[in-house]
C-alpha cells in the first residue's frame, strides 16, 4: 500500500504538467481498401509510399489444431512443403516427374510397410533400396530450390513462413515495382503446389524438432505444459508433431490435407507498401481468380471441457524454471483486452506488481512474465518465471500465488490502469510502422478475430476498460485451483 | 480436373482477369530502383553532442536512440560486465535529481519503453514512448543517462541475475556451441566473446562504476538520434536545454581494447555433450574490416557461401541431403577491426561427421575453384533487387548511419555500395575467395554427444577438449 502511495507522489512531484495519456488516433482504418474476389479470398491493400518496397503476407486458417491424433505436425510440414515449387516451377517435366513421384511413395509405403510388419531385414533392405532408386529417378526431374530463388534473384527479402496452431502465414517483402511476381508466384503455389523432395525436407522437419524441443531442455518443458493443458482439444499438440508422428506421414496425407484446408475462402492476404491499389486488384484478379472454389474444410467442433484441477509436470534440469498456465477465453472474446491490461499491470515493467515485489524487493525471481496465447477457440494466460541464484521453481510458484491473493485484498488502482493503458497504446502503435507486420496483424484479425478493422478499433476500446474489469478477469480466470504447472528443478546430486 | 485447367491456361498464358498472366520465370524487372532514402539531417549541440534526426509522421510515437562510447572493450577482463551493469543501472536506478522508484513509477505510469545495454563497442539506450509525452519523459531519461544515481540495492539485484544467468549458461547445448566458438576464435578474455563470472561481479564495485561513467560518458563519445513523429527545431531546443551544458570532463577516456585476445590455435576442439541428439558445428576464423577493399566482393561471396536460398550450404546440407535445419554462413566485418568467417550446422548426432566435411568441402571449393558465373549473376541481381529493403524503417537507416559516423566511416557507406558491387565480375570474386578463405586457418567445435556420432571428430583434424563447466 505504501508502495503505491509513494509512487502517485512520486509521479506528482516529477510530473505536474503532465497530462493522462491522450487519446491520440490516427486513421490508419479508412486507408485500408478490401478487396474480395470470387472465390471468396480477401484481400487488404494498405497504402504506403515511404520506400520502393511492398509486404506481403498470406494467412491461410490452417494450422496444427487441424490435425488429428496420430497426424500432428502436417500443417507444418506443409508449409515446409510448399517451397518445393509448383507444376511449373521447380521441374523440369512435371508430366514424367509426377508419375515418378507416384511411384516413390508407392516404394516409401511398401518399405515402411515392411518395416511396421517386422519383415525380414533381406525385404526390408531390398525395399530400402528400391525406395532409393525411386528417389533419385524422380529428384533427376527437380530444379531444386527453383521457387525460392525466383523470388531471392527478384530482391525478395525476408522471404518465409511460419505455422501455428490456428494458421499458416507466407510472407516477404520486394521491391514494389515486382508485385506482379508475387501475384503470378503465390497464386501458383495456393493452387499448384507439388510437394517434391517430400522425404528430405521430412528430414529438415525432424531436425528442426531436434533443435526446438528434443535437443533444448525448455522446449521439451513447455511441449509438456501444452500437453496436459489441453485435454480434449487439438490446442494440446505440438505445431512441430510428435516425432513419430512426423516421421510416419505420407506425401498423400500433405497432399489430402492441403487440398481440404487451403481454400479460398479461408485465406486473407494483406498487401503493405508502394503500391496503388487500383493496379493491385486488377493483377489480383488475374492472377488469384484463377484459384477454383472448392468445399469449406470441416469445422473444429471439439471444446476443451472445464478443467476441474491442478495439473502439474514435474521435470529435472540444470536449472530451475516455472511455467504457469491458465485457461482464459478465445481471441475473440471481449474479456481479452481487459487480460492483456491486468498482465500489464502484473509483470510489464519494473514498476508492475510482480516484478517489484518478487524480483526487486523478494529477489525470488531473476525475471518473470506473462506470455499470453490468443487463439480462434480458447486462450491463455502463463506465467513464466527464472527463479533466481539458490531459489527452486516451487518456491517461485508459492510467491506468485501468493501474489494473486494479495491482488484481492489490494485491489488494482486507477493509476496502475492508466499505466497499463499507456504501455498498451504504445505497443499497439509500435508494429504497424513496419510494413510486414501490419500486414501480418491485418490478417490474422481479418481470420481469427473479430474481422480486419477490429485491430484499428481496439485503440478506442481499450478505453473503456475499467479497474473492476480487470479485477472481474483476474478472479475469473486467475483461479490457482485450475492451473497448469510445468516446472524444472535442479536434481540433487 | 480444375487443377489441370488452371495450370493449362497458365502455361498457354491465356487472360483471366483483365491483365495477362505471365510466367514468373520470364518476368524481366530493372535490376534497379531508383529511389531516394529517408532524409537524416545531422547536428551538433553546443557541448558538441552529434545529433541525428528521421521524421515519420504517420503515427504518433518517438524512438530515441543514445550510442555511447562505453562498451566492454573499454573494461579491463578481470571487471567484465561492468559496462553492462552501468547500462542496467542507468535503465532501472534513476539518476540523483529523479531517485530509482521516482524515475521507474514516471517512466511506466506513460508506457515508456526505455532499454539499454553495452556491447562490445559502444553502450545503446533506446527510448521508445507516445510523441505527447517526450518533452517531460527525454528530461528524466537524459539525467540517468549524465548523472546515474546508481543505487547499490540495484547493483545487488543486477549481481544476483548475472549469477543467474551464469549458472544456466549450459543449459542448452546450442548456446554452449556459440558461446565457445566465439571465445576460441576470438580468445577467452576478448570483450566480444568472453562472459560475466562471479569473480569479474565481485572486482566490480560502485566506485569502479562511477569511475568508468565519469571518463566514458563525456559529450564528444555520445551521439543521439531521434525518429518519428516530433517537431526537429522544438526536439534540437529540448535537447540542447537537456544536454547543452555537459562540460567535456578534464579526464582520459578509458582505452580501447582489442577483440582479439590470444585466440585458440586453429584446429578441432570438442565439448562432448551426453545426451545430446543433435550436434552443433561451428567453424570459422576472421573475418574483415569493413574498409577493406574486398568487402563489396565479400558481399557476393557469402551470398553464394551460405547467404541465401541457393547457397552452398543450404543447397548442400539442407536441400540436397536434408541434414539440418538450421544452417547458415556469414562474413561479418567490423569497422575498425576484422569480424569473422563463420559457417554453424545442427545436425542429427549420427551425421555430424557428414555435416561436417561437406561445410569444409564446401569452404575447399570455394577457394580453390570460385563461384561460378551462375551464382555470381544470382547473388548480383539478388543483392542489387534487394538493396532498398534497407532503407524501409527509416529508424533502422538512422541507427545505421549514426554507426558510421560514429566510427568514422562516411555516412552514406552503404549507399555508395550498389556501384561497386554491380562491376565485379566472378574472376574479382573469385580473386577475393582465393586470398581470403583460408582452411587451415579455421577453429572447427563440435559440441555432442560423441557416442553416437557416425565417425570420430579425429578425421577432421588434431582434437583438443574443452569442459564447458571451466571453459
């Protein structure tokens, strides 16, 4: 209490003439133009005229809660995959290439087949081999890396993509007098992709695995959080696949997955930078028109049930570590800005509650914060903390409980949320400067909130909140008997 | 069905909309825009302080970016991370005129984002808040920055997350790898690579920091730039109000160290790892100053060696033979002294020796035998397209030309560059390759879980081991 008494005075002393942060905005909104075409692809096109340049960025609503049991890590294999090129680009004759393809994998699934089988190791390597065969006939029709570096040659820059849970994203930037590259490049692959050199880049899948989660302590912490967080609902697999299951997955279950989920009408591209947007769409048309419409893909229908518990993973390690998860609600739900605000409030900055008291004053944490997840379905709240020099994880964990139950008796005040509400404001700004990530948010809440023009008008909704809001969602959703706990501890010697 | 008729009339290129559909592999661009980059005017304040301004009205904030002569290579080893923990304190523990809890509660009650760090060259702090509030925010944050109150209960705290921070430097065997290589090529008590150890946090006292503050933080070794949505003249007054009167102080600088400190002879040297799954494969030796007259030619070179989508070690390790994910090359120059050559592979445990020789392989070949004109045209027009990705976030071109200036380079180095890279031809490349690449020169670590590796590391060379724990 004196703490925040001591602050206000503070401030007071230091900053008589300062004003409340204004409610400063800026209309970048009516600058937005959509466009959407026949097969239901949308498109936003965002003026920007600063540099020679243009962003791209593609969200198709696909990701890994797609995936059922025994297939988890195909979205993301996908998305490895459709690098590989198209039936144009990346071959050099995709009429005998496609036959060689479908004769590997017709060689892929008899060896593995014998292998499940436990056939005697003469089949099994007779097989092998044969595979091998097969492999290098139809790699003798690859142009490798073709698609890639039409785009690299053409000035493509931070050519990538990501996948998560909800979707799969493929973005870059060019020079903006190449737009029509884009156009003609991406069209080709939402329609034409053909997933050569399969087995290989399954391999890169596997590694990249290795790096994240197998071969890094915390990585394989936070795959067990996800895990028992989730019970029923996809939301509990991991983006990157179990490894066995990615290393089952066939060709034919990347193909049947792609020709479900990539529909026109669950994509959304956003278009930022030098370009007119009149010229935009009339490429647009040509060129994405020619995607067929196809069937909506099948909705998720699985709800995660209430939890009616602690959860908890305990894991051994070389230092200790806490992960504390709370259930919250979908991206689009109202209470989610009032979240977003009471983590301000919590762990954003030194002077936030947690960090004063269990880094500075406690010195229980050498850091801590909340990492948020906001997905189509459900959402997030989890805290992570690094204990200090000589604490456990358990102890970190009593002191942050025992911080949300002092948040009842020492109610958030005005002042904290006026701060808070300026941390959020600046942050709010601070991505839409750059190109790509303005077209990054203009998708995902295009397709996985409330629709693309909710992201200006958060700003002058943000507002609204008051103290008793985040009161309300920190006791309805900071329920320390319905947590999930990862923690590593130090093995005794 | 419609697959096959789309793809048809793509290759007929038949119309669909109102505009022709063309096959990307035909498109023909200019190879280069022309374009005018973000103006940055330059001033100097009466005390001397050099100062950089970018304007950018399209949303209401302000960055303010402070680049201080003051990094580690001006700290003697046995007090490595003192100029870290000045950063720190001077970010988190106020100044005398606005105490530690005063200066914190003002900055956060306004959603200011003020961060700071020392590197091995230079000290950054970055200020970031809404435009409305920086004429009562840069005040507060330019008196930590001159006259840092430098609270010993903050001091406590930042010794004890340092302590933290070493205790878990090998949790991960990928950091191990990085942190390794760094300080065999560059020598274990070099100020780009050497760590904070518990020892070096007991020599560092608050006198010791005082004493460093007072001889590096001085108006000629400070350069301030200031991007956004603000007014230049009412900015360049506050500035001056703020910073006008800071007298040059009556003392030496401390010197400047070098970054390389008796780095490890070349060779293999391995931390065994057990239980590691996969291998982390580091290898390299230094790299060039950025005045050197190869650098436009090292730009070509690494494009091809591990820069981009068609390079050597991607199209090898990863694309043809998908051993890794994570691979890459890069030839990092320095302004006053050479950065380093550097290729880095993680690969599964069982093909760390194929991983291995085929990034040596790969290094062999480019010396002895060059690019070829193939990849010289594709990194040519790859770089020369790619150029004005540069100058999109003008903040970032602020930052960049502040750096120059600040090491007494000319500004607009890297705007003079597309004329020099666009004449060379693959004999001036490959000329540059030949003298420049060097294999016996390289330091290789392989850091893993040797029992399971598909040979021993001995093929590659003479091995030495390092313990992680003491090294």
């Amino acid at each position: 209490m004196r703490r925040w008494t001591a602050f206000a005075v503070g401030v007071l002393l230091v900053l008589p003439a300062l004003v409340r942060s204004a409610d400063t905005n800026v209309d970048l909104k009516s600058r937005v133009v959509v466009h959407e075409i026949e097969n239901g692809m949308r498109f936003l096109i965002f003026e920007r005229h600063d540099a020679p340049l243009v962003s791209m960025n593609i969200l198709v609503k696909a990701g890994a809660a797609n995936e059922v049991t025994t297939k988890t890590g195909i979205a993301h294999l996908l998305e490895h995959l459709a690098f590989k090129g198209t039936q144009t680009i990346g071959t050099t004759d995709y009429t005998s290439e496609r036959k060689a393809l479908e004769e590997l994998d017709a060689a892929f699934e008899a060896y593995h087949s014998a292998l499940r089988k436990g056939a005697d190791s003469a089949t099994v390597a007779a097989l092998y081999t044969e595979f091998g065969n097969k492999q290098e006939q139809a790699s003798g029709y690859v142009v490798q890396a073709e698609f890639s570096e039409i785009y690299e040659r053409n000035g493509g820059w931070g050519l990538n993509a990501s996948t998560s849970l909800d979707y799969t994203h493929y973005y870059l930037t060019l020079p903006s007098n190449r737009f029509e590259l884009w156009c003609a490049m991406e069209s080709d692959r939402l329609n034409n992709s053909v997933f050569r050199e399969f087995y290989s880049e399954r391999d890169v899948v596997l590694e990249e695995r290795r790096m994240w989660i197998d071969n890094n302590p915390y990585g394989l912490l936070y795959e067990e959080l996800e895990s028992i967080a989730y019970k029923a609902h996809s939301y509990g697999h991991p983006v990157l696949g179990y490894y066995d299951d990615v290393k089952n997955l066939s060709c034919q279950d990347v193909r049947t997955f792609y020709e479900t989920y990539y529909v026109p009408q669950c994509m959304t591209a956003a278009i930022v930078g030098d370009v007119d947007a009149d010229d935009a769409i009339e490429l647009i048309d040509t060129y994405f028109g020619r995607i067929p419409s196809r069937p909506d893909p099948p909705e998720l229908v699985t709800t995660e049930p209430p939890q009616p518990g602690i959860r908890r993973v305990e894991m051994n390690g070389r230092s200790p570590h806490l992960w504390m998860n709370f259930h919250t609600v979908p991206a689009e739900h109202p209470d989610v800005l009032s979240l977003e605000l009471l983590s301000i409030v919590l762990t954003s900055g030194p002077s936030s509650r947690l960090y004063r008291s269990l880094v500075e004053e406690k010195k229980m944490a050498s850091d801590l914060g909340f990492h948020r997840g906001n997905f189509a379905q459900a959402g997030y709240m989890t805290l992570v903390g690094y204990p200090m020099k000589g604490k456990t994880a358990a102890q970190l964990e009593e002191a942050v409980l025992d911080e949300f139950m002092a948040l009842k008796e020492n109610p958030i005040t005005q002042e904290e949320l006026d701060a808070a509400k300026a941390r959020w404001k600046v942050w709010f700004y601070s991505p839409l400067s750059s190109n790509l990530s303005l077209a990054f948010f203009l998708c995902w809440y295009d397709r996985c909130k409330g629709g693309w023009s909710e992201l200006f008008d958060r700003i002058e909704e943000v507002d609204k909140i008051t103290c008793q809001d985040l009161m309300d969602v920190s006791e309805h959703y900071l329920d320390p008997e319905k947590r999930t706990v990862a923690t590593m501890e130090v093995k005794d010697e | 069905m419609s697959r096959r008729i789309a793809v048809l009339l793509f290759s007929l290129s038949l119309t669909w909309g109102t505009a022709e559909i063309k096959d990307p592999r035909s498109m023909d661009f200019p190879p280069r825009l022309e374009f005018t980059p973000h103006e940055v005017t330059r001033f100097t304040l009466s005390d001397g302080v050099q100062v950089f301004f970018v304007l950018d009205h399209e949303l209401p904030i302000v960055d303010v970016h402070f680049l201080v002569k003051a990094g580690e290579d001006r700290v003697p080893a046995d007090c490595a991370g003192l100029a870290e923990i000045l950063a720190d304190l001077i970010v988190d523990g106020g100044s005398k005129r606005f105490p530690k809890y005063v200066f914190q509660d003002s900055l956060d009650r306004f959603g200011v984002s003020f961060t700071g760090y020392a590197g091995t060259d230079q000290a950054v702090f970055n200020l970031h808040l809404l435009s409305e509030h920086i004429p009562h925010l840069l005040p507060l944050v330019v008196d930590a920055i001159r006259a840092p109150a430098l609270p010993q209960n903050q001091l406590k705290l930042c010794r004890k997350q340092y302590l933290t921070d070493y205790e878990g430097r090998n949790d991960d065997p990928k950091y191990i790898a990085s942190r390794v290589f760094y300080k065999l090529l560059y020598g274990k008590q070099s100020p780009e690579a050497r760590e904070v150890t518990p020892s070096c946090l007991e020599n560092i006292t608050t006198k010791k920091i005082k004493g460093f503050h007072q001889a590096t933080y001085r108006p000629s070794d400070i350069m301030i730039g200031v991007e956004g949505d603000f007014d230049p003249k009412e900015m360049l007054d506050l500035l001056e109000r703020c910073l006008g009167d800071w007298q040059e102080p009556n003392l030496e600088s401390y010197p400047e160290s070098s970054l390389y400190i008796n780095p490890a002879s070349p060779g293999v040297y391995l931390v065994q790892w057990p239980g590691s799954v996969q291998s982390s494969i580091y290898m390299g030796h230094k790299g060039l100053v950025r005045s050197d007259p190869g650098y436009p030619e090292s730009r070509l070179l690494v494009e091809v060696y591990g820069g981009g989508w068609y390079s050597r070690l991607l199209h090898e390790i990863r694309i043809e033979r998908g051993l890794a994910y994570a691979v890459s090359g890069s030839i990092s120059s320095g302004f006053e002294e050479p950065g380093e050559f550097e290729g880095m592979c993680l690969t599964k445990s069982e093909k760390t020796l194929e991983a291995s020789k085929l990034m040596l392989g790969i290094i062999s070949e480019l010396k002895t035998e060059g690019i070829t004109q193939h990849e010289l045209e594709l990194a040519k027009d790859s770089w020369l397209a790619s150029f004005p990705s540069y100058y999109e976030d003008p903040g970032e071109v602020l930052y960049d030309r502040m750096d120059y200036a600040g090491h007494g380079y000319p500004i607009d180095f890297w705007d003079e560059l597309p004329d020099k890279i666009e004449p060379l031809t693959r004999e001036d490349v490959n000329r540059f390759a030949s003298e420049f690449l060097n294999p016996e020169e390289l330091i290789i670590l392989v850091v893993g879980d040797t029992t399971s590796f598909d040979g021993s590391v001995s093929e590659l060379g003479q091995v030495t081991i390092i313990d992680p724990e003491v090294y």
